[in-house]
C-alpha cells in the first residue's frame, strides 16, 4: 500500500491520468491525498472531481480556495471570474452529489507525523488550536446554515487573528488562512497579495512556512496553492503546488518513503500568470 500526496489539479485530468499510470496507481490498495484546489482553471475540472468523488474512501481531499469558489458560485454567491472554467459542474445532472461531497470535506488533515492544508497556517497555533479551528469551519459548512458562510466568506479583512473573533468575521480570517495565506506581515498578519517567487518576496514579509513555530518539529505539513514557490521542501514543509495549469507540471510525493513523481503538464494552459 502507498499513499501519494498530489498537488493542485485545478481541472487538469489528462495530466492526472499521465500522472497515475507514471505511478502505476493501484486502485484497490493505493492512498490518494489531495492538497486541495480539484477545480478552475482547466479544462477537466468536472472529470477530476468525478474521479475523486469516486475514489471514495481512498481519497482525503482538503479544500482550496477554488473549491470553496465553486461552492459560492453554485449559491449564486459569487461572479463569475472571468477564468472560471466551472460551467461544466453547474450544469452537471450530478452536481449536487459533487457539490454536497465536497462541502462535506476538511481544510486540516492530520495523521500520524503528517499533516495536509491547501494554504498555510498561522505559526502561533498548536496543533490542537489548528485542528479546533478547522473544525469550527468544517462544521459551518456542513450545517444548514452554510450559505451564510459562502456569501460572507469573500474579503481580505480581517488580517491579524485574535481568539476572540467572533462571526463572518472569524470565519473569514480562518478560511482566509487555511485556503489562500502564502506569506505574513512584519506583525504576523495575513498580506494576501503577493503571489511570486521567494526571490521576489518583499523584504518586510516572510513565507509563513518560515516563520519559527513550536509545532515544527512535531509534523510535517504538505501544502498546495503557491505556484511560482514550485516544488518546495523543508524539514517540516512540502510545497506541491507546482503550477500544471500554467505549463509546469503536477506532483505527487509517496509518504512511505519519500520519493517524488513530477508528470509535466499535458493541459492547454490557461492564459494568466500563475496564482
Ligand atoms: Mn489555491
């Protein structure tokens, strides 16, 4: 048995197929984790998340920002952006089985030694805070009052996290950190803005993988969402996102003993610059 943690696919499934024969994927026995963002951008969004939705049990999936985009925009909460490739899903005789399967997944995996989050997450959290507030999430969305954190969960506000956040507001602050954070603050707060190579990473801010944190040393974390970091690792962070639908390529990491797989992109690319 392996488990493989896979990268983003944003709807890059002729990419995933090339991927999972390279790894020669088997299906009865081998794991599958994916760090989030199944949807958007490319062309196969409605197959990738088909074919994850029908992995049952041997998928665990936490969400990225695309996907809780694609849940917005299935609420009417949310414009269409003008990359958004998600028509398919909408308009799928099967989408509200996709739709309720995937609001029904986490933002935080952990297991054993290993832990998975699409974004980041703060550095002053333990394991057991990061873990409450995933869950505080998860269990909004999964309640019958999960509209109201659809159509309240867009925004940028607020950027320094205090335990005494209440509401949308909270929420916001904790999606904003496990779904879209790549770097913080000289005061530790969220920027949200920049989305380029380290090199380029303005000097008053920092990776939030790089901001020292007592809970380092006891997990390592696997991550999507930053494109342009590329494949990333340090002794506790592996960054897979490694940007297939802007022309790199989809990753997948065997937990069992380390070893990378990289399958370049097969996908007409999207127009845009990496996000
Ligand atoms: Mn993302």
């Amino acid at each position: 048995v392996s488990t493989y943690v896979i990268g983003d696919l944003q709807g890059c499934f002729v990419t995933l197929e090339k991927l999972l024969a390279t790894i020669a994927f088997q299906p009865a026995k081998d794991r599958l984790w994916f760090v989030g963002d199944l949807v958007n951008r490319g062309e196969g969004s409605l197959e990738c998340l088909r074919f994850v939705h029908g992995l049952g049990d041997r998928a665990t999936v936490v969400l990225g920002n695309h996907d809780l985009h694609l849940l917005a925009r299935a609420e009417g909460f949310a414009k269409p952006h003008r990359l958004d490739t998600l028509d398919d899903i909408l308009s799928a005789p099967d989408r509200e089985a996709l739709l309720s399967w995937l609001r029904h997944r986490p933002l935080l995996h952990v297991d054993g030694a290993c832990a998975m989050v699409h974004a980041g997450l703060m550095p002053q959290w333990s394991w057991a805070q990061a873990q409450a507030y995933a869950r505080e999430v998860e269990s909004a969305l999964q309640s019958t009052d999960y509209r109201l954190l659809l159509e309240t969960m867009y925004g940028n506000e607020p950027t320094q996290w205090r335990d005494d956040l209440t509401g949308s507001a909270r929420r916001r602050f904790l999606i904003n950190t496990f779904t879209r954070m790549r770097t913080l603050g000289a005061a530790g707060e969220h920027t949200l803005k920049f989305k380029g190579e380290l090199a380029a990473m303005p000097p008053d801010q920092r990776a939030w993988f790089d901001v020292p944190s007592a809970r380092r040393a006891t997990r390592k974390i696997f991550a999507g969402h930053w494109s342009a970091l590329g494949y990333y690792q340090t002794p506790s962070f592996v960054g897979l996102d490694t940007g297939c639908i802007w022309g790199g390529s989809l990753s997948a990491f065997r937990l069992e003993d380390a070893r990378l797989f990289q399958t370049p992109s097969a996908e007409r690319s999207a127009v845009g610059t990496w996000e």
